[in-house]
C-alpha cells in the first residue's frame, strides 16, 4: 500500500456514516502500493485485509511475505484476485532457526528472536523486488518490525508508512524511555503510570508484572535491534502513522501520538473482518459437532473462550482456566490451541475428569474453528479473551462483553481501555507474578454473563455494536485515507 503523508494534523472522517459510494475515485487516481507486515498471522491477517479494503478501490497492491505463510493466508475473492500480486521473498536460512519456521506460530517464544535475524536479512529480496517491479511502488506501508526499510526505500523514491496493528493507546507508552539508564525503580513507575504528557483523565498503564516484561522489549536479542527500536525506528523513517485505531475510541489517544511523533498520525478504522477472513488453516475436525451443541444452547447463554494464535499457555494456566469455568456453571465454548509440546490429541493438558464434569454444560474445540461463525451464533453471549485486538474487535462486532484475562504485549493496555469503556472487566491478578484464581474468574464470568450488575456492561457492548461491526463506517476512514494519500502524491 502506497501511502504518502507529509500534513501535520489529523485527518478524520467528517461524517463517517456518509453514503460509502460518494468517496469513490476514478482510475486516474490509482495508487501503486506495496505491503509488508511483520511475520506473524496477528499482523498479516490484519495486513491483507486492509489490502483487500485497498483493492476494492481499484488500487494495485503487492503483499510482500515469505513464501509458506502467503501459502497459509486466506483466498482473495476472485474479483480482487487481479488486483493483489503475492510477492514472495525467500526467508534467509539462520542458525538457530528451524527449517520451515516463518512466521510466530511455528516457534516456542525464546526462536521469535532468530525469526526477527532472518526477516533483518530480506534486504536483498526486498532490493531486487523494488528494482523489477513495474510499475514501482508509489508508497510501502510497513510494520513495527521494519526498521531498515526505509532507507532501503529511499533509494528507489518510494515513501514509507507505519501501519500498526497496535492501537493509540498502546503506542503511546512505546517511546525513548528515560528511565533505562537510570534502572530501579524509575523504570518500572515510568510503565506502571499513563503516559507523560497525557492531557486527559485516564488510569490506563501496564500492571507490575506486565512492566516488567515490557522492560524486555528494550533489551537487545539475536537480531542486535530492541522491539522498542524496531518500533522507533521504523517511526522515525516513515511518513506517517496508521493506527489501527478509531477517533470514537481512541480521539484522545491519538491527538497525544500526534504531538509525541511530531508527524501525522491518522487513524485506519478497526478494519472489521468478513466471514471469508478466516486464518487460512483447516478448521477443528469436530466443527459440526460444536455448532450441533450450539444450536441446543440458550440465546446469549454461552461464553466463547478463546486465547488467539501467539498465546502459549501453561498446563498450570490450562488447569485454573478449566477449574474456573467449571466453578462459574455458565454454559462455555473453550477453542483451545494444542501446546506444541503436547503429542496425540491435546486434551490430556486438561484437568482428569474435567470434561466429564462439564459435558452438560460445555464443548471443547482443540485446534482451529471458525471464529467468526461461531461469534455470530445466537447462543453465543461474551467472551472470555486475551484481550488480542482482533479478537476484541471480532467480538465487538457482534455486539459480545468481554471477561478479559491479557497475557502479553498489548494486551493489558487494551483491556485496561475496554474497562474504562464500561464494555467488560479484568480478570483481578496478583501485581507481583500475574498469577489469578479460578474462584475470581469464576466470579467475572457469572458477573459478565450472567448477573444483574452486569447489565452495563452487556448493553455498552451492545450499542458499540454500531462502531465495530458497521463496515461502510470503517471502509470511510480507509476512504479518506486513500484520498489524503493521492492528494499528497499529486503535490
């Protein structure tokens, strides 16, 4: 996606509910872009559906990935087929990487670092690509992770922008810490805090626990650059930054980013998925079954638990989870994905009995199942979530409250901003380790799906139903997007 920013204010949809169709332009305003997300589905699904969203406009895109995972990526509807050209740029072989080994899902954590010494080593493609490409890029949207292809870039004329599957909220605590040098505890009150500089009244920080694992974001690994420097850095060389953000959401937030970045910052909508965005992998071979007991289920009766792609959960975290379902008796839908340590069918990771104990009252899916369907299903009623943005934004597209339980990166700051929004509540943990008990989240879930008091929180998600599952609404700030970016190229 090639995307031109040099304007220093926002730039926001005047009336987003406006009739989609008056915003769209005619051919001789085709833009040429290329797209280059980070290696995980997280960020590529994300990516590709805002090229999709790009393509419906008439704009030629060039997704640029490693060859297996655009081989795992979902199928392009066959009338924008023509319009997005997979790029594939063989990933280089690295010690300590394993053979086949592309994108986060395919690694134990402590590998990610070799992933990102590989991905540091695409230059070489990525330069070959730019060179042959016909017509050339007029822009490269990028990911956090891209920190060296800006001047790549620069040598071919083509700008760059940050698209970031991260929200404001989040991004906002990610700049130069000045507290480093000094360590102690400066470092960890400058996480535990908002940010500085905020003009407007919000608790939202990262907890004890999660500080300090942010504080690993800045320390060095295998590829000899930080995640706080790729993130920075990759800022520093492009043009402008897209959050994956909304102005009904997150207005505040990003007026802060702007004057932090000191560039323009305009928000790309939330990029709500269709039915057909699914991951690209074989669903659970149990599927039918699954959605045969949902269809005896009562309407708004079932809380959907599911925990995302990159969160690889302990047997001990595994055990509380089952227990505190059991103990909450309301109806649930637990997709779990298989530890990759685990060989045979996965369920042995679950307490002895406990399927048994709750075979009247809830349905395991190990493995992969359509999110979407089963989020759309009338018995479905709210969800208990790692809080992972897309997760939350498919969710909320239905209209579902969240019991929300965040494990890693961003996913604190969104739960922590879904709070103040009165749409779900925390899971309480201990500060220290993070650890939680079955008992509080037994009494989160009955709260949320079940009791009187959770009432506000069951209709907020309701009426947010408006924002996150209108598409032409979002489909509008993707508009005006395109429209700044071709006012910018023509000057």
């Amino acid at each position: 996606m090639n995307w031109h920013l040099e304007a220093s204010h926002f730039f926001l949809p005047s009336d987003p509910l406006k009739p989609l169709n008056l915003l769209i332009m005619d051919n001789s305003g085709v833009l040429h872009i290329a797209v280059f997300p980070w290696l995980a589905f997280g960020h590529m699904l994300p990516f590709l559906q805002l090229s999709k969203s790009l393509a419906k406009r008439g704009h030629r895109i060039y997704f640029l990935s490693t060859p297996r995972n655009i081989q795992r990526l979902p199928k392009i509807p066959p009338h924008l087929a023509p319009l997005i050209d997979f790029v594939s740029l063989p990933l280089p072989k690295v010690e300590g990487l394993p053979e086949n080994a592309e994108a986060t899902p395919d690694l134990p954590k402590y590998q990610v670092q070799y992933l990102k010494v590989a991905f540091d080593r695409l230059g070489g493609p990525l330069e070959n690509f730019l060179e042959e490409a016909s017509p050339k890029p007029d822009w490269i949207i990028l990911d956090f992770a891209c920190h060296w292809v800006p001047k790549l870039a620069s040598k071919f004329g083509v700008p760059c922008a940050l698209f970031s599957v991260f929200t404001a909220p989040f991004l906002a605590f990610w700049r130069p810490s000045e507290s480093l040098s000094r360590g102690g505890d400066d470092v960890l009150e400058e996480f535990t805090s908002p940010p500085k500089g905020i003009s407007f009244e919000t608790s939202v920080s990262f907890r004890l626990h999660e500080a300090r694992r942010v504080i690993h974001g800045y320390e060095n690994n295998a590829s000899g650059v930080c995640d706080a420097d790729r993130l920075l850095l990759t800022i520093e060389g492009c043009r402008v930054v897209a959050p994956r953000s909304c102005r009904e959401l997150h207005s505040d937030w990003l007026c802060y980013l702007q004057e932090l970045y000191k560039k323009p910052v305009i928000p790309i909508g939330l990029l709500p998925p269709a039915p057909d965005d699914g991951a690209g992998v074989d669903a659970t071979s149990d599927e039918s079954n699954v959605f045969h007991w949902l269809d005896k289920q009562a309407p708004g009766s079932v809380v959907y638990v599911a925990f995302g792609s990159e969160t690889v959960l302990s047997t001990e975290i595994l055990h509380e989870l089952a227990f505190g379902l059991e103990l909450s008796q309301v109806p649930f839908l637990w997709a779990i994905r298989k530890p990759v340590d685990v060989a045979g069918e996965g369920k042995e990771v679950l307490p002895e009995g406990f399927e048994d104990r709750t075979r009247d009252h809830g349905v395991i899916a190990m493995g992969w199942i359509d999110q979407l369907k089963v989020l759309a299903h009338a018995s479905v009623g709210g969800c208990l979530t790692h809080s992972g943005w897309s997760s939350v934004i498919e969710s909320l597209q239905f209209g579902h409250p969240l019991i929300m339980l965040p494990f890693i990166v961003d996913q604190g700051i969104i739960a922590r901003v879904m709070e103040e929004r009165r749409i779900g509540i925390e899971v309480p943990r201990n500060e220290e380790d993070g650890s939680f008990s079955r008992e509080d989240l037994a009494k989160a879930i009955r709260l949320v799906m079940v009791e009187e008091e959770g009432n506000q929180f069951r209709s907020e998600a309701t009426e947010l139903k408006e924002i996150f599952g209108n598409k032409d609404y979002h489909e509008r700030y993707v508009e005006e997007f395109i429209l700044y970016l071709r006012n910018q190229k023509e000057h």
